[in-house]
C-alpha cells in the first residue's frame, strides 16, 4: 500500500471515528510531502450550498484538515506525541467555488519549525499557516480564497 493511500484511509478513520463531519463531505488526500499538502473536497449536494459554490462550512473542514493533516503526518514520521489545534481562523473569500476545489498548504518547513521549537523549549509553540484554496477545474491556479489558521503545537517525544 503506496503511502497516500494509507493517509487517505488513516483520514477515513479518523472522520469515521472521532469527526464524522468530515466523512459526511468525502474529502481526499492528494499529495502529502514534508513540505506541502493538497487535499481535494469535491463538489457534491453535501458540501455545497443554495448558490451552488461550496458552502463555507465545507471550505472551513477543508481548511483544518490542510493545515492539521501535515502536522499530523509529521509527528508520525518523527514518532513524537505532537498536541495540536487551532485558535483562531480568518478567511479571505475572493471568488465562488462552484466545483471541486483544493486546500493547499505549504507551510511544511514552518510546522517543522514549531515541533522542534516546542521539543527544545517544552512550551506550546503558536504560528500562522496559510491555506490557499482554488479550483482547479474552472479556474486553474486562480485563488478562489484563503485562510490563515493560527497553529498550537507542543510535541514531546515517546517514552
């Protein structure tokens, strides 16, 4: 099993079992790097609203799992106890998404930064990260909005 497919089923279950929310909209996974993340939510009755773009509620979910997806595949890799979440969002809402669209964070080296903060300092560690969103279907590369999320991470290592 290639790793994108693991992280999609470890995303199922995680949606499945803690967030069913994010099951009900069927997103998916990508590409998963150390520096970047994409992940696609498509466009269906369940995600959109009564204009036909995809509903705010949806581009919120699509944006915490952009940015928390990362943090979670990097404390797999580096085998640490990572503790993490979100204080804060803004959005910019530039153009209606009227069919799939992608979350797209790159904020890798940055969250990496962080983790190795908090594990030399032993404190909890805030930074923004940013989620552009676009749809690539209709509109190429063109941003259909973005989101800045304030990250809180503190990580220890396994004992």
């Amino acid at each position: 099993m290639n790793a994108l497919t693991k992280a999609n089923l470890q995303l199922w279950w995680f949606g499945f079992r803690y967030i069913p929310l994010i099951g009900f909209c069927k997103p998916k996974i990508l590409e998963l790097t150390d520096a970047r993340t994409v992940i696609r939510m498509p466009h269906h009755r369940h995600t959109k609203n009564h204009l036909g773009s995809i509903y705010f509620g949806a581009l919120a979910i699509g944006a915490d799992l952009a940015g928390a997806f990362l943090v979670f595949y990097k404390a797999r890799q580096k085998k640490l106890n990572i503790h993490f979440a979100f204080k804060d969002v803004q959005g910019e809402f530039l153009k209606r998404p009227e069919a799939a669209v992608h979350f797209i964070s790159n904020d890798g080296a940055l969250i990496d930064q962080m983790i190795q903060q908090s594990l030399d300092t032993g404190e909890r560690i805030n930074q923004s990260v940013t989620i552009d969103v676009t749809c690539p279907s209709l509109h190429g590369d063109e941003l259909m909005a973005k989101f800045t999320l304030t990250l809180s991470v503190k990580a220890k290592s396994k004992s």
